[in-house]
C-alpha cells in the first residue's frame, strides 16, 4: 500500500488533501495529513477511510524524521523556510519529495546526495511556481519548433479578488499561506531588460512597478518577483535580450506596501517583548525615529515616510488597524507576526465571494530566415473560484501537484535529484490533466512593434 505524507493543511491544501484522498482510495493507497494544528489537519481529511490526521511539528527531529521514513512520497506544503529539514530527511529515508516552494540553495546543495540515493526532490510545482513554469517550457519549445527565435519573455502570476466583487480598500484577499504577503520582496529582485540586468533593493521592489492589461481582468500593476535571471539557463533563454517574472496586483496596493516595507514592519528577526499585550499604534511607534515629531503618530509616520498625513496610504493603515489602541493578542514575537496577524484578521476571503489566479506570458519572437514578420505571443490564464466553496488558489496549487504524486507512484516520473517542473515528462502530463479540468491559457498574437519603439519605463 503507497502512503502519502501531506505536510501542511493550510489555504492551499485544501484541494490538493481532497484529491490525494480521492486517488488513493481508487489505488487502495493513503494519505496522512500532518500539520501543527491537527484540529485543522483532521478537518481536511474528515471521515475518509484513506485519511489521517496528525500532530506534526516540522522541529520536532524525531517526529519529523519518523513521519517520513513511513511515506512513500511526502508533499511539502509547509513555509519555504522548513524545506529544506524536509528535503534533508527525505533523502536520508530515500522518499520522494513535491513541494510548491521555490527550491532555495539549500535544496539544490542536496543534489549529489539525493543523485546517490535515487530520490527525485520536486520543487516549484504550484501555480506561481508551478503551473507557470510548465506553461512556459510548452510555450517556448513551440514557438521553437515553429522556427521562432525569442528575444524577450515575459511572465507574471497573480492570486487576487475576482475582478467583479466588492473591494476592500486594498483590493487585496489572502487566500494562500499569509506569511509569504508579509515577507514578499524580502530578497529584493533582478531582471533583465533589453539587455540591462537590473536590480531592486528589497526596500524598493514596490516602488518598481508598472501596468501590465490582462484580457478579461483589465489593468493590472506589477512588479518584480526574485531573481529572473535564475531561469534563463533553465528555461533554456540564455540568448533573450527581456527576462521578465513579475507579480501583479490591482493598482494602488504596491504604493501601500512599499511604506509598510519602508517603517519596517516585515521583519521577522528581531523579537519585541510581550508583543500579544502591545497594542498596533504602540509598535508601529517603535519604527519611527526620536528625532521625528508630531503631537499625533499620523504625523510623525507622515513625516518620516515622506507621504501626506491625509492620504490614501495612512488611511489604508488605518484601516487594517496599525494605528489603534487595540492589543495584538497574536502569536509571536516579531513586528513580521503582527503583519500576519493583520492580514489574517483583516484580508480573508468573505465566505460569499470568489478568487482570482492570473498567469500570463509575453513572447517576443522573431522567425529569422524567413518572411514572416516578428511578433508578440501573449498567452493567459484566467480561472475564479467558487463562493462558499474551493478557491481558485487552493485549486490551481493543488492540482499540479497532486497530478505528480500520482506520477511518480505510477513510475512516470523517471527522475532523480533536484528538479523543478521544466522537464516533458513533467509538465507535459500535468498540463494535460490541468487542460482536462479546464484550466487552459488563451493565446492571441499580433505584430511586434520595431525594436527599441516600445516597452514601458521600468
């Protein structure tokens, strides 16, 4: 009998736990759903007979290490910041690993030890990562069996409200781990444009932004996601003169975060005592500076940010509540456990409304030796999710990487090492199976502009 180790039954799990149970109880399999609130975790398996819930406490060794010698395959949904003891015990048991996180540095250190035991450690296989990944890598090698030389690449992902329903201020609903909100940016960005490798400070990455239309959504703004310099060689782009990966948002959300990001509020290493007591004004004071003055806080973070006291931006701290006499009561002991809290508290996806995922790509191709005029592929996804029911978030982590669990207990997967989903065997079943559940990119191409006659200010 194959077992299954879902470790993590947060936001994203939740069609992914349903799936895997689904499958298994068709392969006579089973699933264990490990997560630090097993309350949460038994109420993702509920009564199924191929089920369990348990316990889990990534930093408990021992716990850790037993749970994963008694998998077959071990699906990592917990923060990036747990990947790798993950990825570390799963090579020591020789078990498989799926994660939807980005495979950081000390994943691929693992590489020569998960080679010697045979262990595939998949990661970046959710949406964004994930489904983008593989989009692209179909995209591309048609555009290259088609005669096509790509000379620009653009992508962008997206998780936000759907576009019809009501807004709140910050046009903003949290409906995958609330962490990564708080802490995005954190590393700051490079990419490549015509050309030019630039790179964003951590402290400006929301500053740096920029409209991107989406059919069937409207205008978006964007801005820089991590290092898109670190897919050229896997994306086999080496030779493009535009390397683009970006995230987008409704406009007017980046010029709130950037001030977040600038008070300092994402920080996750320094520990303030009897935060849960503190009330939101008491800590956001902290951030400010001696020497800034002002008979009201407004003022003085007005000041300090250099933003108007009466603007949307302090209004909009306002209302997530930064500037009141209330006390935390959260969890932790960081400014970065308070931002959490927040946007669990204020930024949930009403029961009655729906999500929103976007994946686009941007293709600019030439097709050297022959006539036919160069021009702009743009290829997209557009998928809501129900109200009262799945997310589309949940749904479009979930799949691809349930679609690959299935893969590898069927010895589909003929891999080893560190991976992410830019192999065919890969991404070609996957995208195949997304396709038969109704999630397909749209695709329209028209004329490129002459070289060095568009593209928007960076």
């Amino acid at each position: 009998m194959k077992n299954v180790l879902v470790l993590g039954a947060g936001h994203s799990a939740t069609y992914l736990i349903a799936h895997l149970l689904e499958a298994m109880g068709r392969r006579g399999g089973f699933v264990t759903v490990g997560d630090v609130d097993e309350e949460l975790a038994r109420e993702r398996v509920g009564d199924h007979p191929r089920g369990s819930a348990v316990h889990f406490d990534v930093n408990d060794a021992s716990l850790r290490s037993t749970q994963i010698a008694n998998a077959d395959v071990v699906v990592n949904m917990l923060p990036p910041a747990y990947q790798d003891l993950v990825a570390w015990d799963c090579v020591n048991h020789g078990r498989a690993m799926v994660s939807v996180s980005y495979q950081d540095q000390a994943v691929r250190d693992l590489e020569p030890d998960a080679q010697r035991q045979g262990v595939l450690l998949l990661c970046e296989l959710g949406l964004d990562p994930g489904i983008d990944h593989m989009s692209a890598m179909a995209l591309i090698r048609r555009v290259r069996d088609d005669g096509g030389r790509i000379r620009g690449f653009r992508s962008y992902g997206s998780g936000i409200p759907a576009p019809d329903q009501p807004h709140n201020p910050l046009r903003y609903v949290v409906t995958w781990n609330p962490r990564n909100v708080a802490m995005s940016g954190e590393d700051g960005a490079q990419y490549m444009e015509d050309g030019r490798i630039k790179i964003v400070p951590f402290h400006e990455v929301f500053h740096h932004t920029w409209d991107v239309d989406v059919d069937g959504v409207g205008r978006l703004e964007a801005y820089p996601n991590r290092d898109s310099l670190a897919y050229l060689e896997a994306f086999g782009l080496e030779d493009v003169e535009t390397m683009v990966r970006g995230t987008l948002r409704y406009p007017g959300w980046s010029e709130t975060w950037a001030q977040i990001v600038r008070l300092g509020l994402p920080n996750e290493k320094l520990r303030i005592p009897d935060l849960a007591r503190r009330t939101y004004r008491e800590v956001v004071e902290m951030f400010l500076p001696l020497n800034i003055t002002g008979s009201r806080i407004e003022q003085r973070i007005a000041r300090f940010l250099g933003i108007s006291p009466t603007g949307r931006i302090l209004e909009n701290f306002r209302w997530l509540g930064l500037l009141s006499d209330e006390p935390i009561g959260c969890q932790g002991e960081t400014a970065a456990a308070m931002l959490i809290h927040v946007l669990n508290r204020m930024l949930p996806l009403p029961p009655d409304q729906r999500d929103c995922v976007v994946l686009l790509h941007e293709l600019e191709v030439d097709y050297p030796g022959t006539d036919r005029a160069p021009e702009r592929i743009t290829s997209t996804l557009v998928a809501e999710g129900e109200a009262g029911g799945c997310t589309a978030m949940a749904r479009t982590v979930g799949l691809p990487t349930a679609v690959a669990v299935e893969l590898f207990l069927d010895g589909a997967l003929p891999l080893k090492g560190c991976q992410i989903p830019t192999h065919p065997s890969i991404y070609e079943p996957i995208l195949r199976a997304l396709a038969a559940e109704g999630l397909e990119f749209s695709e329209r191409a028209e004329p490129l502009e002459p070289q060095g006659g568009g593209g928007g200010s960076r």
